[in-house]
C-alpha cells in the first residue's frame, strides 16, 4: 500500500478521513461520566501529560535516498505474524462505550490482524472473546483473591489459547481520580469489587511462584524503572510492559517514553518490551519501534473509535494509523520496522505544544461543545 492510499476494509472510508475525528464521534455518542472516566488522569493529571509530552520531545531523524519503493509496515508479536506492531490495550468498562465490549473489540482486531489484550474486568467469558479473533491475544489479571484464583484464571487462559498471560502490578493502591470523583461516579467494574487486598499485597514472591507452576509465557504490565525490569528479567518474565495506567495511577510520575530507555537497557534483550502511554499517531510508534520495543499498545484511541463506530470504527482507526506509520518509515528512509535504529531520534525537543490528552490533534478544536474541553 502507498503511504497516499488508506486501506478501505472498514467500509468508513469518506466517513472518517483522519484519526481526530473519532474523538469527535465518540464524544457525541459517549455519556459524561464515561467520557471523564476515559479521557482522565489521576489528580492534577500530570503523568497523563507527560506521557504525550515525552513522545513530544523525540523529533525524528530522516535519512534519504534510501530505497523505499515498498514500504512493510507488519511486524511479529510473540513470535505471531501482526500487520501491525500496535496492541489493544486492557480497558476496563467497555461496556460503556459500545454494548458488544470486548467482543466487538476481539472482533475488530481479528478482521485487522492487531494483538489484543483483554482486561479482566471485562463481564463477558474470556473464551468467547479470544474465539472472536484469530491474532495474538492476551489475558491481563487484576489480583483479587488467593493463588488458586489466580491459578483458576491462568486455567482458563490457556483453555482459551491465551498466547500469554499479563499481571498488572501498578495498582497496589487505587488511585483518585478526580473527575470522577466531582461527577460522583461508580465505575461499573468497581460496584461490589472485593478482594483488592489481594492486589496490594502482590509482590516478587507471586512471580516467582508463577514461573515456577506456569508454562505459558508471564506480562508484567505496569513496569517504570530499570530495577524493577532488572527483577523482571531475573525471574525469568517473558515480556515487561511499560505503563504508567496512562496516567491513571501515580500522579507526577514520568511520561512512558522517558521511563523506557532504562528499561530497554535493564532487560538487555532477555524479554520483549511493550509500552503504552498516550500513543496517537503513526510517527509516535515509529519512535517507539526505533528504541526497541516489541509493540506499542493503545487504550483511549481504540475506545474513540469503538464509541464512535464499532468494530468498523476501530478496524477504520488501525487503517489510517497504517497510513501514518507507512508515510512516516518512508520519511524516515526506512523501509521496515527493521530498518530503524535510536540513531532515527533526536531527543530533548522543546514541546511545540502544550500537552494533554487531545494536544496530538492539533486540528481538534476544543472550544468546540461538540469536542468538550481538555
């Protein structure tokens, strides 16, 4: 495909031309509290605007006359074959977004041939969702009660042929979340939840006996620093996620892409990386792939589109993010994903823009009550 031409298999073509404008048809489609509850941070939102701000940073460095008559933008994801090296990310209350949740999701991904992980939060049966697509998937756990359940759940993802298992560990301590908090409002997925002791009192022994019971392959997600991606790798963890929950957790925390160049060098090529963390554009995965890491994954973007337009809408969202990312390897002198080097980066570049969880669609006007504010 040529960087001037959009892939057409979501049958949206003419309805939605650029990524911004799912932010406009999910808000129009997306009740309030929703609305705040997807587009928030955690407090005085800080960590979710350096999240934008340290991919902002980052300028690209193109290298010319190259040969890039045919540009491949696929990728593999543990080991899988994907047409892109971008994840749906777990997300908790899709429901609120679109009736179909996560298996209107897996069903998107699976017509696209993105990787997928599913929350544990999400109220449909895992197997019923993973059956929905045939791409790689993952099942990502939130600790809510003693090692047999954590078994139980390990169980059923292998019975569902999960092609790895993800513990989140960056909420030990659930966060406050401010909009939420004025607008008075219960997460679906928080009404009645018990076992949170569980969670907060996950620590490297729980990895260490996973490893040791388990034969499919361990997700750390939540992962910020070198000496915890040094432990990681020291219990033998498959792949170590860097996120932040998208801001959603510690306040004044670093943005992902400035937490990610230690982690790369603490794991040292012993396990896959992925990172998160306000991805919006085909340039931000071009920098991200050219530091090393295995995947990027995405969260409020894909729910845009799943508010917006269902599974075409998000099938219509990884078409014009493909687009992105063909036109920006192409500028670039790169005519793969293997092609790119940090040498492809500049960093330390002042911000053009102030950021926010909108500031990567510049065209969005967000004085406009159809958009809502920042």
């Amino acid at each position: 495909m040529s960087s001037e031409t959009v892939a057409n298999e979501s049958g949206l073509a003419g309805a939605f031309e650029t990524i911004h404008e799912f932010v406009k048809g999910a808000k129009m489609r997306t009740h309030p509290d929703a609305w705040d509850y997807l587009t928030g941070g955690t407090e005085t939102e800080t960590t979710l605007k350096r999240n934008r701000g340290s991919l902002d940073r980052i300028a690209l460095r193109p290298r010319v006359l190259r040969d890039v008559s045919k540009i491949d933008a696929s990728s593999t994801f543990l080991g899988k074959p994907v047409r892109l090296p971008v994840m749906v990310a777990p997300v908790g209350s899709l429901q609120s977004f679109n009736e179909g949740a996560g298996k209107t999701v897996a069903e998107a991904c699976g017509q696209f041939g993105a990787p997928m992980m599913l929350s544990s939060v999400s109220k449909q049966p895992l197997k019923e969702v993973a059956d929905q697509t045939g791409s790689p998937f993952i099942y990502q756990l939130y600790v809510r009660g003693d090692d047999a359940f954590v078994d139980n759940a390990v169980d059923l993802a292998v019975e569902a042929n999960c092609d790895a298992f993800c513990l989140t560990v960056d909420t030990a301590v659930y966060s406050r979340r401010e909009r939420d908090i004025a607008r008075r409002y219960q997460k679906p997925w928080r009404t009645g939840v018990t076992g949170v002791e569980y969670q907060a009192a996950l620590s490297w022994k729980d990895v260490e006996r996973f490893k040791a019971k388990h034969a499919i392959p361990l997700v750390l997600k939540g992962i910020a620093t070198a000496e915890d991606a040094r432990i990681a790798v020291e219990h033998g963890v498959e792949v170590v996620y860097v996120s932040n929950h998208g801001g959603r957790q510690l306040d004044h925390g670093r943005g992902s892409m400035d937490a990610l160049p230690e982690v790369l060098d603490a794991v040292g090529g012993k396990a896959k990386v992925i990172v998160d963390g306000s991805f919006c554009r085909g340039t931000d995965v071009v920098k991200a792939m050219a530091m090393g890491v295995e995947a990027v994954g995405i969260g409020r973007l894909y729910c845009y589109a799943l508010a917006a337009a269902g599974a075409p809408g998000i099938v219509r969202l990884f078409e014009l993010l493909e687009n992105e990312i063909i036109s920006a390897l192409g500028l670039a002198g790169a005519a793969s994903f293997k092609d790119l080097t940090p040498a492809h980066l500049h960093f330390g570049e002042p911000l053009v823009t102030e950021p926010h969880v909108f500031s990567a669609f510049p065209l969005l006007n967000l004085d406009d009550p159809g958009y809502g504010g920042r």
